[in-house]
C-alpha cells in the first residue's frame, strides 16, 4: 500500500481539465548565466547573444536571450506547479510565436489556458494556449501546447486467483 501511495502522481488527470480554466505559475529572471549555458548546451553561439559588441550593432542594441531558451524556461515553469507532474504522457505538438526579444535581467512568467479536451483511449489530449510575458507585461513569445494527459484510473475492486 505504501509502495502505491508513493507512485501516485501529483498532477491533474484528463478529467480535471476544463476549458477555460487557466494557471499563472510564479517569475523567473533570465540571467547571462543562463544565456551562457544554454549556448553551452544547444551549442547556439549566435553573437546575437554571446558577444555585447556585436549585438550592439544589431536591431535590439544588446545581446539578448534565445528565443528557445524562454521557450524552455517557459515549460520548466509550467511543470513547476506539479499539475501535469506524473500525468502528462507525451508533449504532442507545438504552435509558437516569438513576438518580442528577451533581455538579460527580464523576469518572465507564464499564463495557461486550457483551450480544447479531446478524450483518446484512456486519457486525451489537452491544448493550452500559453503566453510568456515580461515584469512590463509584454507578451514576448505565445502559442499552443498539446499534451497528451493520463485519465483517472478505474478503481480495481480485487482479483480472482481461482
């Protein structure tokens, strides 16, 4: 019984989507840290974002984040409030805008919304529309996420060994 109460997830099931229903997790900050590792890790060292005279010279006047970084830090938000943890089955699709640059030193945050519940064998496929928005409330970069949620289970009521 403990060993079950462990694997129990943490997130919403299907079931406890509706469309409408909308979640706004906490800030983040995007730091030139960021931007350094994430260059490290994607292997993205565009001067547009590592090298301060060169961006100096380009339309925004500065270096300025990734646009698939904020697209990252943007999920890792979402799954910081716990409600797909344990419940999401696949990321099945992506729709995404890049609006607007994200600078160093800007805090973005995201807004969710539950657009469509589409039921599919034991679960369905929720579509959010997801905007990431700065400290001065510009939507920086916005779009659709489908995911592919787990359905409540069924209670099981024993088996038979005979």
């Amino acid at each position: 019984m403990a060993e079950a109460a462990l694997r129990q997830p943490r997130g919403r099931y299907f079931e406890d989507f509706q469309v409408g229903a909308r979640v706004v997790p906490a800030g983040r900050t995007i730091t030139e840290a960021d931007v350094v590792l994430f260059a490290g890790i994607s292997g993205d060292y565009n001067p547009l974002h590592t090298d301060a005279e060169y961006a100096q010279t380009m339309m925004f006047g500065e270096r300025v984040a990734h646009g698939l970084l904020g697209l990252a830090v943007a999920s890792g938000l979402a799954m910081q409030l716990g409600f797909l943890e344990g419940t999401a089955e696949a990321f099945t699709g992506l729709e995404w805008k890049f609006k607007a640059p994200i600078r160093f030193g800007d805090t973005i945050h995201v807004e969710a919304e539950v657009a469509q519940r589409r039921p599919m064998g034991q679960g369905g496929l929720i579509v959010f529309n997801m905007a990431v928005v700065n400290q001065r409330g510009e939507t920086v970069q916005k779009g659709q996420w489908t995911v592919l949620v787990r359905g409540r289970p069924t209670p099981t009521h024993g088996t038979s060994l005979g």
